[in-house]
C-alpha cells in the first residue's frame, strides 16, 4: 500500500486506494468466469472434479475434458480478453474519441482479410496456421491506418479515426470478395470469421505471448501520460509530455494487443470498445486505473461471453465473436443512453 | 462554413463562381450518367451498336437483342442508377443531419438492418423476389431500433451514432450467425447479399423500390429548407421557429426510407452513401440548395459505372459491386480527407 501510495502527487487522496474494493471484485468475478468456463458446457463437470483435475489427482473423461479442452480454451480466453480490453482503452485514450476500439482502427478487418487470402491462395485449413497472417494482416492494416493519420511526426486522432474506418470497410469487402471467388475459402474462413475459442490448442497462444507480453508493458507504461493527452495536445505539451511519442508508443501497444488477440480468436468486436466504457463509470476517468481495470474487465467479458454461447444452444454451442456482438450492442447503446447528451 | 446556405452572401462574386461550378459538376454528371446508361445497354455477352440498343431498349429490332437489353441490361442498370441515387442523398442527408463526416446508412445499422432482413428470408426459403421486401423491413427495423434507444426528450447527435454503431453491431452478428449456420452454398448466396450487388435484378424489383423511391426523393428535395436551417446549429434554428427535435426524426426517417429502398434494390453496397457528400463538398463547396440533386446524380454515376467495372473490366467474375465501389470510393476519400482535415478535426465535439 505504501507503494501505492508513493507513486501518487502530494495533496492529492490516493485514487487507488479508494478504488480497491472494485479492483478486488472484479479480480472475484473474473476467477469465478474462469471457474465457470472450466466447469460449463456440453459436458458439465462439477467444480470439485475442476480442482482435482487441475492439480492432477483426478483421471477419467471429466478430467480429460478440463485439462485437455476447457484449459486451454480458458487461458486463451484470458489472453485475447486481457488484450483486448487494454488495447481498447489505449486506442480510446490516444485518440480521445470514445467510438475509437481496435476494430475502428482496422486491425479486425485487417487480420480478416490476411487470413482469407492465406485459405484462398495457400489452401491452409487450421487456426494455428493462421497466426501469422492474421498477426500480419492486422499489424499491416493498423500501421497504414497509422501512416494515413500521421501529420507533421504526430497522428492527428481524427485522422486516425477517419482513416482506420475507411480501410476496414475496404478490407471488408476486399475480404467478402475473397470468399465469394471459392467455395473452399468460404467454408474454411467463414467460422474463423466469427471469431471462437474452441478448437484452438495452446500453440496458437505461445508464438504471440512475447508480444502480448511487449503490448501490455507499453500500454502500462503510456496509461498515466494519457491523462494528461486527455487535456488535449497543447495542454498535454505545457505539461511536458511528449505527445507525438506517447501516442506512438500507444499506438505500437495497440497494434501489439489486438493483432496478438486476433491472431488467437479471429475477430472478436466490442470487447475492446466496451471494456472502457464499462470500467469508465466505476473507476473514473483516470488511465492509471482505467488501463488495469480493463486489464480485469476484458477477460471477464469475453469469458463470460464465451460461457454464455456454450451454455445457449447445448450441446452446439455459439461463437464467442457473435456473443459478444450480441450482447455488446445492447450494452453499447445503453451506455450511449446514459453517458452522451 | 454551415451558415452559407441561407445567410445573404456579401460577395456576389463568389456567388457566380460557386453557381458556375454547380452547373459545370450538374452538366458532366447527367452528361457521365447517359454515356454510362449506353454503354451498359450496349456491352457484354450479346455487344451491339448504341443505336441498335436505343432501338432496342423501345421494342424496335431484333427480338434477340430487346429481350436481352430490355429483360437483362435495362433493369440492372435502373436499379443501379436508382440506388446509387438514394444512397448518395441518403448519406448527404446523414452528414449534415449529424454534423459527422463519419455519418453514413452504414454506420447507423440501416444497411446492416437490410442485409439482416434479406438474408432472414433467404434463410426463410422465401423467393428471390421477396427478398428486396425483407431488405426494406430490416432497415426500418434497425431504424426503429436507433430511435428507440436513442430517443431520449430529443436526439442528440452523439448518441445518435453511439447507438447507430451498436445497432449495427448487433444486426451484422445476427447476419454473421446465419452465414456461419447455413449450408456453404446458402452462405455464399447470403454473403453476396450482404456485400451489395445489382446482378439479376427484375422489373418487379425494380418498379417498386424505384417507385418508392422517387417519392421519397421527392420529398427530401422538398424539406431541403429545414436541413439549411438545421445547419446553423441547434439553438438558432430553434429561435428561428423550427422545432429541431420532430425535424430531425423527420429527415432522418426520409434518410433511413433512402437507404432500405436502396439496400432492397443492391444490397448495403458501402461508400457510395459516404463518400459522394464528401465528393459533392469537394466540388460545390458549402452546401446550396443544389446540394441534395448534385448527391443523388454523383451516386448514380458512382454506382453504375461501378457496376460497369464489375461487369467487364474485372479479369474475375461474379464479385459483388460493394467491392468496387469500397476501393474506388476509398482512395477517394483518402484524399478528401487529407486535403480538408483541419476543418473536420474542428467539426469533432
């Protein structure tokens, strides 16, 4: 706590101390999703056997299914979440705009699109496959986004916002195109589309850990200087933050997140863009906070997410990317409700 | 800039160049819109004159050649033209109406309403026919739902688009859904819908939605006023007796009407209702009463010549038009945007 404390100006009541209750709920939350997910679907298992399977003591089908499926499905799971809700909060914070989320940023769309003409032109057919073109597309996609919104050595944010929704809606259909040239390609790509964590084994986290790993660090690193970029640029650089590199690094931590998150899961929407604004109204406007609660609130929503599709149409189950869309949207608009004016 | 429109200009100077260049963009766009209307009655699989096309297209020649031009060419090129037209009004309407240059039937959910309804009724079994009906009933459908969410004692602007965005969200998964539900060949059928393409199109489809249309068109030539004064910002234009609220629900349902009719016709092709403001803003400068008529012919033109490239200039066949139009329109807009970020950056709330 003292440590805590130290890091925060003088005069100033520490914000995250008050804040520690939610942070500590919201840890519960998240381990009784993780729980849940290693327990829930179509075959149940009781939490006991969970525990005991974990530690090894347990053998048998039960075992086999958590250790074997639902284990790795929930450290995905974990991953893609955790990098998406961070990498939202970031990409709202360098572009000050509240709609900004990797998906307007066309790193999505990007991954989509590289994958797609992978299956099309090289004839590949599984997820661990695809990581790369996927890391590659989306990286690609978010550096041009990038590129197009750079403006004397800084990225001008509404540029950023312009230019990353007019590349996705042409990698979009760039991507539909694709699909409709070969029957192959649509029933390969059209699950990995969805965006889902089944049939995904643990070799498609270990090659984008490192720079999952990076991403996070940075967005750390970036968060208490977005306050101040909050104020505006001119603001921000009488304080003497370096906002051109700040919003360079924050940009590097976005691309880094969700183009590991995507490679994982393909494309999952509103996670990213609704992690914020669920965290926003409890922890306040403060990046400090904001960045690590999203670093909470991102992996809760996709577990939860990813529960509810398995529980949903038993013993089938729904792509975790079409559950969160689902659910997102309603919770997008009420907040839009609540929150604009 | 907004206030242009209706405040008594001071330079009449100006006045005659910006009339100028309305007339020159008018002119080569009904003069681009005629050549394009001949060249897709007179290429493809069956080539043949202008002349014998025209002849053709009124039941004049050879049977071969007017069924081919007036039952294959002449529809698909109306309901490019006709939907090109309402997407291009549509978007004009739009982003003016929130004042955001990002505003579009795309990113308000209307175009991912229609796709949602047309691929229901594909997965439905209902008949091709049917299917610009259910594009019309998801567009109101999404409509409904952005005015229900949003309403609040008013709508205001930001939360328009918050809602529009989650609107749309949510319809494209329900879509994603079905496409990744159905049987691979019911999906491609489903996906080339929800990409936009006027391939096929008949005259039953075309008579209705363009009937409608027309009308509509009509009526948002007509309420071009209100727009004007809605652009002098809220505050004024309430103290100049416009009831701002009901106003806007009315241009917004006009825009919305726009949309579905077009997505019933060629499906949510993109970027024609984006970027042809952009382009009119580009050309005429502050928007004139001209201004809505100039969106409709730039559309037009934009759609069907797009259509023209996926037809025959395309080495592959059968892509859907929404993929021309998306990387012809964006470059576009690229520019568009770069040449005029300043004044859009100082537009952002």
């Amino acid at each position: 706590m003292t440590v805590t404390r130290r890091g925060v100006p003088t005069g100033v009541p520490s914000p995250a101390l008050r804040r520690l209750p939610l942070l500590l709920g919201g840890l519960a939350a998240l381990a009784l999703c993780a729980a849940l997910s290693l327990a829930l679907g179509a075959r149940s298992v009781p939490l006991s056997t969970v525990g005991d399977a974990l530690f090894g003591h347990a053998r048998g089908r039960d075992a086999t299914v958590v250790t074997g499926l639902r284990l790795p499905r929930t450290l995905i799971g974990l991953a893609v979440g955790a990098a998406l809700g961070v990498a939202g909060a970031v990409a709202q914070g360098i572009t000050r705009n509240p709609l900004a989320s990797p998906t307007t940023l066309g790193i999505n769309a990007g991954a989509g699109f590289a994958v797609v003409v992978a299956i099309f032109a090289l004839r590949l057919d599984s997820p661990v496959e695809y990581v790369w073109f996927a890391f590659a597309g989306a990286a690609g996609a978010a550096l041009f986004a990038q590129a197009l919104a750079r403006r004397s050595g800084d990225i001008d944010p509404v540029r950023l916002a312009l230019g990353g929704t007019v590349l996705q809606l042409v990698l979009l259909s760039w991507t539909s195109a694709v699909m409709l040239l070969n029957q192959r390609t649509l029933d390969e790509a059209r699950f990995w589309l969805a965006g889902s964590l089944s049939d995904r084994p643990l070799d498609v986290l270990w090659p984008v850990l490192p720079t999952l790993l990076l991403g996070l660090v940075v967005a750390l690193a970036v968060s208490p200087a977005l306050n101040a970029l909050a104020l505006g640029d001119d603001s921000a650089q009488a304080l003497g933050v370096p906002v051109a590199r700040i919003r360079l690094a924050g940009g590097a931590a976005v691309v880094l997140l969700a183009g590991s998150a995507v490679a994982m899961a393909g494309p999952v929407a509103f996670i990213g863009l609704a992690a914020p604004h669920l965290v926003r109204p409890l922890l306040g406007n403060d990046h400090r906070l904001l960045v690590p609660g999203c670093l909470i609130a991102g992996p809760l929503l996709l577990l939860a997410a990813d529960v509810l599709g398995r529980m949903v149409f038993r013993p089938s189950e729904l792509e975790v990317g079409i559950v969160t869309a689902f659910l997102g949207a309603p919770l997008l608009a009420l907040l839009a409700r609540r929150v604009a004016r | 800039m907004t206030g242009a429109a209706v405040l008594p200009r001071t330079r009449s100077s100006s006045r005659t160049r910006v009339r100028r260049r309305v007339l020159l963009f008018t002119g080569s766009g009904l003069v681009a819109l005629f050549v394009l209307l001949t060249v897709s009655l007179t290429v493809g699989e069956m080539p043949m004159s202008a002349g014998t096309a025209l002849r053709a297209l009124v039941g004049l020649g050879d049977a071969g050649d007017v069924l081919v031009v007036q039952q294959f060419r002449a529809p698909r090129a109306v309901a490019a033209v006709v939907a090109g037209a309402g997407l291009g009004t549509a978007g004009c309407v739009l982003q003016r109406l929130f004042r955001n240059p990002l505003a579009s039937p795309d990113v308000m959910g209307v175009t991912g309403g229609a796709s949602l309804g047309a691929v229901a009724l594909l997965a439905a079994g209902a008949s091709q026919l049917l299917i610009p009906v259910g594009a019309l009933g998801g567009g109101l459908l999404a409509a409904l739902l952005l005015g229900a969410f949003a309403w609040r004692s008013g709508l205001a602007v930001t939360r328009l688009v918050l809602t529009g965005l989650a609107v749309q969200a949510g319809l494209a998964a329900a879509v994603n859904l079905m496409i990744v539900r159905f049987p691979a060949e019911l999906a491609g059928s489903a996906l080339q819908w929800t990409t936009g393409s006027v391939y096929g199109r008949t005259w039953t489809e075309v008579w209705g939605a363009g009937g409608a249309m027309v009308v509509v068109l009509t009526v948002a030539l007509v309420l071009h006023r209100a727009l004007a004064v809605l652009d002098l910002g809220d505050d004024s234009a309430g103290a100049l007796g416009l009831r701002t609220s009901a106003t806007r629900l009315q241009l917004l349902f006009l825009a919305v009407a726009l949309a579905s009719l077009a997505a019933a016709l060629a499906g949510p092709v993109t970027f024609v209702a984006l970027a042809v403001p952009h382009i009119v803003r580009f050309v005429t400068g502050p928007p004139t009463a001209a201004s809505l008529a100039l969106a409709g012919l730039t559309g037009a033109v934009l759609l069907l010549g797009s259509d023209l490239v996926v037809q025959h200039l395309l080495p592959v066949e059968g892509l859907p038009v929404g993929a021309v139009t998306a990387t012809l329109g964006a470059p576009w807009l690229l520019v568009l945007m770069l040449r005029q970020s300043s004044p859009v950056r100082r537009r952002q709330p």
